[in-house]
C-alpha cells in the first residue's frame, strides 16, 4: 500500500508540474499577445537610428551588432533580434504575414488593425524550450527566440521597434532580396550565417 501511496503522490506532484507549466506557457502567451497589440494601438517613438533605405526607434539597452541590406541584427544583453523591412510593402500589407501564417501554428497567432496599418504576432515552439517570436507590421517583421519568462517584454520592445520604423514605399513589382540570404530570414541562425559570409567576405 506504502508503495501504491508514493507512486499516487508522484503522479499527482508530475501531473501539478505539468499544468503548471502548461498554465505559465498559455499566460505568457496570452500577455504577449495583448502587450503587442497595445504597443500596435499606441503611438509611435520618434527614430533615433538610420540605415540603409530606413529608419527606426532604438529601445533603452538595445544595440545594433550588425546591418545587411534590408535587416539588421539587433541585441540586448545575450538576447539578438532581427529586423527586417520589406520597403516595397506599405504597412498594411499582409504578404510577410501570410507567408509566416502558412508556416506556423494558428493558435499562436493574432492580427491587429488599424487605420491604413496592419499588425500581427506569431509564436511558436523553437529548440530548448524556446519559441520563436515574429511581430510586424506591414512590410516590416521582428524576429527572437524567447523563453516563457522573458515573452511579454520581447513582445513589447519588438512591436515598439516595428511600430517606429519608417520608410518610403518603393513599389511592389521589385522582389526585396538580402545579398547575404535570398531568403527572407525568419530565424537568428540565418541571419548569423548572413553574418560570418559578410566577415569572410572582409577578410
């Protein structure tokens, strides 16, 4: 009987953690998602950086490690962050948007709107019980890997970013390519490959 006890008082403290975790992870979720769209809904920060084709707002702790054509890496602390624009979308485009819905789990996933101006959040599981954090507006697209602890201030920052970014349309019919990925980077390790291509390249 002793034995059954400690194997019932196992299940039961193993099932505790469980939801628990489950509970944390749906609540930062949850906080994520509303934190980005009233960041989305509320004014923009004036820019304070400007690269090629253009600029943006820098939060307090953040700095610029690197800068290719059409991204930049960004960091805090060990954080990284990529930002992309797409200067041939307007900021109510949802073609970036539609491409990450295609690929991604629908649940993590909400969709602001405001006037001539479209927003969204993606959030799905990564490696080491990380998630990978998309938030854009328009042409322009946020990207991290976040733990559960650190999901609603990413979200936050990262919108402030997307929502300062300002930029001139240039118009749709030309394709926006990184000349150190064709691709649209959609996680830090392409961009990290972007980076040692760029410092061969110098050497």
């Amino acid at each position: 009987m002793k034995v059954y006890s400690k194997l019932a008082a196992i299940m039961i403290i193993s099932f505790g953690l469980l939801v628990g975790c489950s509970s944390s992870k749906d609540e930062a979720i949850s906080q994520a998602k509303q934190v980005a769209e009233s960041t989305f809904n509320g004014p923009a920060e004036k820019t304070t950086e400007t690269t090629k084709g253009f600029s943006y707002y820098l939060p307090e702790g953040f700095k610029v490690k690197d800068e290719f054509e059409n991204n930049v890496i960004l960091s805090k602390g060990n954080q990284e962050y990529i930002l992309f624009v797409n200067s041939h979308e307007s900021l109510n485009s949802d073609v970036i948007f539609n491409e990450i819905k295609g690929a991604k789990d629908e649940k993590g996933i909400e969709t602001f709107k405001g006037e001539d101006r479209f927003g969204y959040i993606s959030i799905s599981p990564g490696e080491d019980k990380k998630y990978e954090l998309i938030v854009g507006i328009g042409g322009v697209k946020t990207t991290t890997m976040t733990t559960t602890n650190d999901m609603v201030e990413n979200a936050k920052n990262m919108m402030i970013i997307a929502n300062s970014v300002e930029y001139g349309q240039e118009g749709k019919e030309e394709k926006v390519e990184n000349k150190d990925n064709p691709k649209e980077q959609l996680d830090l390790g392409k961009a990290k490959e972007g980076e040692q291509k760029k410092n061969e390249n110098d050497k």
